[in-house]
C-alpha cells in the first residue's frame, strides 16, 4: 500500500507530498469469515460462497463491511470526522480512547 509513510509516494509522485489532514479518522479490521457467520447477528455480512459490501452512510460517518474470497475473509471499515484538532499522523498515531463509540452510537449499535 502506499500510505501516509510510503517511500512509493514520492517516487511516483515526483515531489514530497506532506501528509493533510481530513479532518476524519478511520478504524479498519480483519476477521476470519468464518468467525463472523457464528453471530447470528452478522452472519449474513459474511454468506458463504460470494462476495458483498454492504455500506451504512450517516452525518460525517460511515461503515463498510466487505466479505471477500468466497466469503472466507471480512473486513470493516468505519470513518468518522474528528471531533479533536488532529495532530500530523505518524506510524506511532494511536487513536483517541473512546472514538470508537461515537460511531457506534451514530449506528445505532452503541
């Protein structure tokens, strides 16, 4: 991936590119699909056999759910606007304790 502290960005680039905040954070997990069908609450984010995204859009937050690989893999993305003033990012940037919840809660899983 090229990312934030990609060495691959400047290369193709062609010039330094400081990293900007959006003013959004973003939060990402990796499951076993497997692992997800034994909730019956989630098992059908991950059917067995095929591939989806399923996508919730609110007010400054979003969440992606994605099986892939014949639903043998899953994965969520959830974005959510900084509500702090952000400080440049770094591979040592650990989220702010309690972010998460906000999410959740504009959800309605919370």
């Amino acid at each position: 991936m090229a990312g934030v502290k990609s060495r691959a960005r400047e290369q193709v680039l062609g010039f330094y590119d400081a990293p900007k905040s959006s003013g959004y954070a973003i939060f990402r997990a990796w499951f076993d699909g497997a692992d997800i069908r034994k909730d019956p609450i989630c098992a059908h984010l991950a059917a067995e056999g095929g591939d989806q995204k399923n996508v919730w859009i609110g007010p400054d937050v979003h969440f992606i759910a994605s099986a892939y690989k014949k639903g043998k893999e899953f994965n969520w993305v959830i974005t959510h606007k900084v509500r702090i003033l952000p400080s440049p990012p770094t591979h040592q940037t650990l989220p702010q304790p309690g972010v998460v919840c906000i999410c959740w809660d504009h959800l309605g899983l919370g």
